[in-house]
C-alpha cells in the first residue's frame, strides 16, 4: 500500500487499490489532453470525472470507520453498509469508465494502444477493488 506525497513519493499507508485507481486517473488525463475538441465535453469529460469519482468513492470507502459490533451494534452494522456502498459506487464507475473508454476508441478519440493500456489499468482496479469488496464482506458480515 503506497501513498504519495507532494513530492510524489510514495508513503506505506495507502492502500493498493487506491494507488492503482490514481495511476488510471493520471494516464487517463494524460491520454486525453490531445483528444478531438468535439469530443472534450462529452465523452472526454465523462471519463475524466468518472476516473476521479473512483478515487473519490475508495476514500469514502476506506475512511468510513465501522466500531466493534460488540460495543455498537446498530451502528456497526450502518456503517458496514456504508463501507459497501461506497466500494460498489466505485466498481460501478469503473464499468461505466470501461464502456465509455471503448466508445472513446470506436469515435477515434484514443488511439488502440492507449484504449489497450486504459484496459489493461481499468482491469487492475477492478481486480483489486474486487478482492477488496470479498474481504470487506468477510470482515463485516451483514
């Protein structure tokens, strides 16, 4: 788990899936800097904020503090929903960031070698965001 700071180096408390949702974001922004003008507002805009709700949806996720089910029964549970919510929000906008990320490619937007490396990061965080979700439920049954 790796955290950067302003320096851009990294730090051991993040977690993968964060740092793996924040290099897609910073290669998505970089691919599509040169895209078509006609495309910037629409499909280009699309990806860029539905890259950065990822991240925004992992924070959430990952700061929402669940207290022991023993101490706060009620409140364990609302907040384990929570958790889970926020974590499948951001799995969703990674699906929808994988189709918009194809229909970029159909409209000559980005080239095969940029939809292939967004691919190829989109499949790391899904991945990772997967295993999350598997070990989330399994640390907060409901």
């Amino acid at each position: 788990m790796l955290q950067r700071n302003g320096a851009g180096r990294p730090h051991d408390s993040e977690m993968a899936v964060i740092t793996k949702a924040k290099l897609l974001s910073n290669y998505l922004f970089q691919v599509t800097q040169h895209a078509p003008k006609k495309f910037r507002f629409s499909l280009i805009s699309r990806m860029q904020t539905l890259s950065l709700d990822v991240i925004s949806e992992l924070y959430k996720a990952n700061e929402t503090y669940v207290p022991a089910r023993e101490q706060h029964p009620a409140l364990h549970t609302q907040r384990a929903i929570r958790r889970l919510e926020h974590s499948k929000t951001a799995l969703t906008a990674l699906k929808e960031l994988d189709h918009v990320v194809v229909l970029s490619r159909e409209m000559l937007c980005i080239t095969p070698k940029q939809h292939e490396q967004l691919a190829e990061h989109i499949y790391n965080v899904r991945n990772l965001l997967g295993a999350w979700i598997k070990s989330e439920r399994k640390r907060y049954p409901l």
